[in-house]
C-alpha cells in the first residue's frame, strides 16, 4: 500500500518547494526509513544556487540531500538483522556490484553509480530530504542507540574523509597539512590525528575556520592564507610558492619551523591551493586531492615529479561506514569532536530554504561560524 510523504525538490536555482509524492511499500531488499536528520554539502549548495554542479545539470525536479539518517518503519519480508525502530545511517551510493571496480572492493569508482541528489544520471536518483525513503538494507549500518541522527548524518562526510586517509597512507607521526576548514578538511584533520600524525597544520582564507581547527583540537596549527591574486601564471605559482613558504616558517616550537610535510590533505579545489600544496610536500610526500574546484587548472608539475610528489584522486568513498560507526562511537569528550562541526539545526522541510541559505554562509547574524547545517526532522513538517 502506497503513502504519500512529504519532499523538498529543487525546480531550479533557489527554487524549492514542499511536494506530496507517493512512495510504495519497501520491496524485499529494503527497508522503509524516516529521515530524521540531513546535513547539506557543497554539492546541495551548487544545485540550490545554480541548478547544477559543475558540468552536471539538473534536468527535471531533485529532491536533494544525500547525508542522511533515519528510523526504520518498515522492513522488507527478506530482510535479516534489522527491525522497525532501528537508527540507520544511510551509504546513498548503489553501485552496479558487477563491474571491474565494484568486484575489486573500489565500487566509489562504478561507472554505473546511481547517487541519491545527484543529477549525473537521468532520471535523476531522488535524495534524502523526504519524510521517508525506501532502501536497499545492505546499504544501510545500524547505529548504535547511545548515536544520535545528526551522528549519523555525519558518516557521509567522514567517509570522504576516511576514504583519504587511507589513501594517503599516512607514515607515523608525520607532519600533515590541510588546505581548506570547512567540515570536509576538518574531518580529515581528525582522521590524521586518528593515525597518530604528531602535527596538523589548518589553512584556510577565513581565520575564524582557523581559529575554530586549533581552539577544538582538529589542528596543532593555523596558517591563514592571504588573499592573494596573480595575473600570470608567473604570479600565481609565485604567491603559491610564498604561502608554501610561510607555512614551512611556521614554529611549531620555539625555533622549530614546520618545514615541508608529508601528506597534504587539498580540500578546497582552489587552483592556488593546488600549487601552494604541492610546493609546501617534502620529497616523497603525497597530495590528497579532496576538493572538487576548477576542472582545469596549471600545476608546478615538475616541482611534483622531480620530487617524487604523488599527486592522489580522492572520489567519495568505499568501505567506510561501519568504521566510520566505531570512531564515532567511542568518541566521547576528548578532543578533536567530530560532533562540534553540526553549528545549526533547522526543524522541518518548511524551514530548509533558510537552512539552504544558513549553509551558504561563514557566519551567522550573531557572528557565530557556520560549518555544517543540517535539517531535523521527526515526521512532520
């Protein structure tokens, strides 16, 4: 028996609005869930404001959202291990399972992946921000009931994050940088604090992202990058060279400069950034390419291949979740909390537009940052 559910579908740029769909029962394979909490990412924001992601466009209504977690309401008949009232975060990438790369254990890499909010393929895979979805139980973990929904929310993100580190192959206590402090950069911070990194440096134009790495335990050190702009690409590799400089001048103890690090977590997609990263890696080092910036950039690539600077993709994620549940789990008071990137909460669908605008902010009216946004809901809207 079909029930009519509520969901926030984009029609265009800024164009959201509160539609009645139907959604059947869950088949066999799935598990009916309501969505109690979403956070928006930058990929949410682009559509909002743009109706597209880069070259990816939006070509009918998109329900968005794709961080999510939620209470089963009602189970497949040849489900096992999951009951009505279960916490469940969702993996809302449904890869082929056939192909090269899925049977290899690298499925982030299917090239048949239908991804909840993404517009990549058509008709379009509807995302999270609807009252309840049905889907495949083998892509969704049980949460812990100790984890809160808004913690579960947060294993998407992780796992973009986790997906790095363990492609970074991070040596032991090694000096690591990251360039970007939203809740991506930050969260890869936490994961080489995880893997016993001795020093993390944050770098980020906004000193208040700085700020908020080093007073929480997310980075030992900020560098706040300058706001720079060459005309040539002689000017930008040399601004790019001088902010890898100045990093490598900073004390991290009294006459003890960072000098160059071994893995660069890039998590902004900023050409300069790009550079600046590859300058500031020691010989042997390696460059995590996180961010999603210009598709098509200049890079000082024999200043990375001379030394022997991997240059490293990093697309979502594969394999992340159920590690992504202990972390968090485990994780009570001590520092860095991943819990402290959630700094806003909107109730309901009805209010998702100021969230959506919330989002697209550094800081809110009362001058209080903005990292990650998320949507709770309990049902109603």
């Amino acid at each position: 028996m079909d029930t009519s559910v509520q969901a926030l579908v984009l029609h265009g740029p800024k164009d959201l609005r509160i539609e009645t769909r139907s959604l059947a029962a869950p088949a066999s394979t799935e598990l009916q869930i309501a969505i109690r909490s979403t956070g928006l990412c930058g990929s949410d924001l682009h559509y909002y404001n743009h109706g597209r992601n880069g070259d990816i466009i939006v070509k009918e209504p998109l329900a968005l959202g794709h961080e999510s977690a939620g209470e089963v309401v009602a189970v497949g008949d040849k489900v096992e291990g999951f009951a009505v009232g279960d916490k469940v975060a969702l993996e809302v990438g449904l890869p082929c399972e056939e192909c090269e790369s899925c049977t290899n254990g690298r499925y982030n890499l299917c090239k048949s992946m239908r991804f909840r909010s993404s517009a990549k393929i058509f008709p379009h895979f509807q995302g999270t921000l609807q009252e309840r979805i049905n889907h495949p139980a083998k892509w969704c973990y049980k949460l812990p009931k100790s984890m809160s929904y808004d913690e579960g929310a947060l294993l998407e993100p992780l796992g973009v994050a986790t997906h790095a580190a363990r492609r970074a192959q991070i040596p032991n206590k090694a000096t690591v940088l990251v360039f970007g402090a939203g809740a991506v950069g930050l969260l890869c911070a936490y994961m080489a604090k995880q893997a016993d990194a001795s020093i993390v440096i944050m770098a980020d134009i906004d000193q208040g992202r700085v700020a908020f790495a080093t007073k929480n335990g997310f980075a030992d050190h900020g560098y706040a990058v300058p706001l720079k702009r060459g005309q040539s690409i002689e000017e930008k590799l040399a601004i790019a060279k001088e902010t890898a400089s100045d990093i490598a001048h900073t004390e991290i103890a009294p006459g003890k400069p960072v000098a160059e690090v071994d893995v660069v977590f890039e998590c902004t997609g900023v050409e300069s950034c790009v550079q600046a990263a590859i300058y500031a890696t020691k010989p042997g080092g390696r460059v995590m390419l996180v961010g999603m910036g210009t598709p098509i950039q200049t890079l000082p690539l024999s200043a990375a291949a001379l030394r022997e600077v991997d240059l490293c993709g990093v697309f979502r994620y594969a394999n992340t979740y159920s590690s992504g549940i202990e972390l968090l789990s485990k994780n009570g008071s001590e520092t860095p909390n991943p819990r402290t990137l959630v700094t806003h909460r909107f109730h309901g669908l009805q209010n998702a537009q100021d969230a959506f605008e919330m989002a697209a902010r550094t800081a809110d009216e009362e001058g209080k940052l903005v990292l990650k946004v998320v949507i709770e809901m309990d049902g109603k809207t």
